[in-house]
DNA sequence: TCAATAGTGTCTTTAAGACAATATATA
DNA sequence: TATATATTGTCTTAAAGACACTATTGA
C-alpha cells in the first residue's frame, strides 16, 4: 500500500509530504508512505493506510481516502506488484508533530519519486482538484475551526483557480455545510477586521449537488 | 477480483448482469464475475478485469473502469481477503453474444449476492449515477450509433430523473462529444419522424465541466 | 391528411459573477 | 480617525427550464 499526504502550505500553496526510501531499491529516495497491508491485524486497507501514517509519518487521526489500486509488471523493478493506493489531508499545523525528517514540496515542483510514486501522486493530485469543487474536501486541509476567507484560498489552491467572494460566502452558507463558532479570529495582530469562525457541519466528507 | 457488469434493459432500464457460483462458499449464488488475478499473464489489474469478463461472461471489448478495492475479514466467510472491483457496461443487444445461462436483474430488484457482492454492486450504481452527469459514461450502454432520444433516455435511467429536453440538447451540442452519422433512424417501424443518428466523437470516457 | 415522435425557438426563471457599499477590529 | 480586511447588498450576465411551435415520416 502507498498514502499520497498533502498539506497547505501557507505560502505556496498545496504541498506534498514524502518519507524517504530506507533500503533497495530506491534507497534514499523521496517516497510516498507505503508498506505491506497486515490482513491479521489491520480491519481493513483503510485501517493500514491510517497505521503507515502512523508509523511511518508520526500523524493519527489524519484524513484518508482511498484512491484507486495500482498494478503491473513495471511499477517495482522487483517485479510484478498491486499497490492499493491512498491519499490524505493533513492541516499544515499539525507537521509539528510529526516524524521529523518529512519532506515537504510544492505539488508544482516535486522531485522524481520511489516507484511509480510519480504517477501515484499525480493521480491523487487529479482526484483531489476534480473532487474538490463538489465536496468538503479541501477543508481537511485546515485547523477543525477557520475563516470564510481560509476556506475560499484553500478551495483555489486545490482548485488552482480564482473564486468570486460573494459567490461562494453565498453557496457555502445556502448548503449548510459550515456552523459558526461563537470566536473570531483576532489571532492575526494586524490594523483589520476580524473575521468569523466556522467548524464543517459534518466530520466526514460531504458531497454537494452543485460547485463551490 | 470482481466485476460487476451493467446493462440497459428495452423497458426496464438500468440492469446488472450476474453469472452464478459454481462452488461453495455461496454454490448456486448469483455473483458478480469473479476470479484471481494472474500476476505472470494479466498485464494489470484492468487486463485481469477483461479477461475475467471474457471467461466468465463470454464478453469481449466492454468498456471497464476501476471502481475501488475491497479488503477485511468478513467479506469471505474462509477469511481475510482483498478484492479490486470493477464495473463494466454493455449495451444490451451484445448480451446475444454473451455466455448462456446469465441472469439479468434489473438493479432496483436484485437477489442476495454472493460474498458481500451486494455491497460492491450499490458502490457501482453510486458511482454510475455520480460520475453520469458529468461524463459520457452512461452512452456506453448504447451501441455505437444512437439517436438523441435514446442518449437521452440512458442519462435519465442512470441518473434516476428526468431531464430537460431541450436543455440536453442545447448542452451535448454546445460540449461537441458527439458527431453525426450520415444516417437516420428508420428501423423501429411506425409512424413517426426518424431520429439522427451519433456516435461518441471520442472512443474513450470524457469527463465534462459541466452538467448535462 | 393524421398520428406520433424528432427537433427548434423563445420566453421565464434561477444561479453565478461583478463590484460598490458597509462593518469592525487596532494603531 | 485611518487602515485593512471582512461581510453584505444589488445590479448584470449567463445558464437552465418550460413549453409552444415546426419538421418529417408512413399509413
């Protein structure tokens, strides 16, 4: 099994976290988190991609989803593989605790990958973007609590496109995915007008019937 | 591996197409199309997912996609297993083709499933009625060549409601995913104007950024 | 010509986008 | 009060839906 890991990034944007490869082959190598799933002991593949997070990137409780599984003679110079591959999403905060040693690229400007790790991301990348737009899910990449205004910057990053402002407050708040948080975010000292806090509705990914 | 092959049925619609046990656990069951994949000859996962289609169901070029990997202790009551399903489309008049003695259900009555077969054919119909709207997926139910009316009619089977007529027009038009065939359909006798014949301009699923 | 479905045109309704106006913190 | 962003309101534009109208075939 692989696990693709994204974060925000506060600056640049979406970004991928990688381990690297400690033994042959590929050995030192930028690689997605995999292992081998343990059908003893793990409930189930989505089970195992949450242990490897664990083990191999130090993060519990992260957002995982499975991807789609990966086969073919080619993939490990080994031989003939399977990889049933996963993405997760974890808030750019939350890297303080974890393992020390991750790598942490711009999606735009990853270094050649372990395997076909390559192609792994690219298609985690592919399904993030084009599910973004009708779910929840660009929201896993922030703290349980964020601003209208963090919300809609994650949705472009991970949709690589400019929203309208009025639009998507408008949306987001006739779909009721979001309730409010009695806060706001003073945080950020600065001459400005604090903005309201929100939490997901839902703690599991939801799908709307239209776009952000 | 397991497939799950769908069809359109003349009057009652969306159906799925299920071959039957042969051995215990679950002897005389109906089944999706299932088997091992071969890691030396399959030259991927999707190969494996035509092969078994061909062996088990006597069908040979049926559009398959991937849907998602089932995996944990109590899907096989000999124990922990892993299974990467598929769903596969037909259009109806190939079933002449196909192996004797294949049961068609029509998929809001279908039988108990073999394994937990009934859990992988609701993920297919999830995903067939999620990705219909904003693809080509459900016109390769059809044959090669299909009027309006008929594209029309498997959207709104697949899709479970009823669509603008003129809207979908407007819309497959203005998206260019069809050309036309420099014929009419004349065959169902009666009294009535023949409908244009298309075709899919792409062999291939398209994905759209829009709605139909 | 009639029946029956195919296909077009246009008006109405609804959703999305643009953008000005107002609100609210702190220095 | 000035500054900088947050938030709301409203006008414009574009897309979707409703539905009447025209087209085309064989009986």
């Amino acid at each position: 099994m692989d696990v693709a890991l994204f974060t925000l990034l506060p600056e640049e944007g979406l970004a991928i976290v990688l381990g690297t490869r400690d033994r042959d082959p590929f050995a030192g190598r930028p690689a997605l988190f995999g292992g081998f799933l343990r059908p003893g002991s793990d409930g189930s593949a989505t089970d195992a991609a949450h242990r490897l997070l664990a083990e191999k990137a130090g993060l519990a409780d992260v957002f995982v989803e499975q991807l789609m599984t990966f086969s073919g003679p080619d993939r490990d110079p080994r031989g003939w593989s399977v990889s049933i591959a996963y993405y997760a999403l974890v808030p750019f905060g939350r890297l303080a605790e974890a393992r020390p040693g991750l790598a942490v690229w711009p999606v735009g400007r990853m270094p050649p990958l372990a395997f076909d790790h390559d192609r792994i991301a690219a298609a985690a990348l592919a399904r993030l973007g084009g599910k973004a737009s009708y779910s929840t899910l660009p929201a896993f990449l922030l703290p349980k609590t964020f601003t209208l205004p963090e919300l809609k910057a994650v949705y472009e990053a991970v949709l690589g496109t400019a929203l309208n402002d009025s639009a998507f407050r408008r949306k987001v708040m006739e779909m009721r995915i979001l309730e409010e948080v009695p806060e706001k975010r003073g945080a950020t000292a600065g001459v400005r007008r604090p903005a309201q806090l929100w939490r997901l509705a839902a703690d599991r990914l939801v799908e709307f019937d239209r776009t952000v």
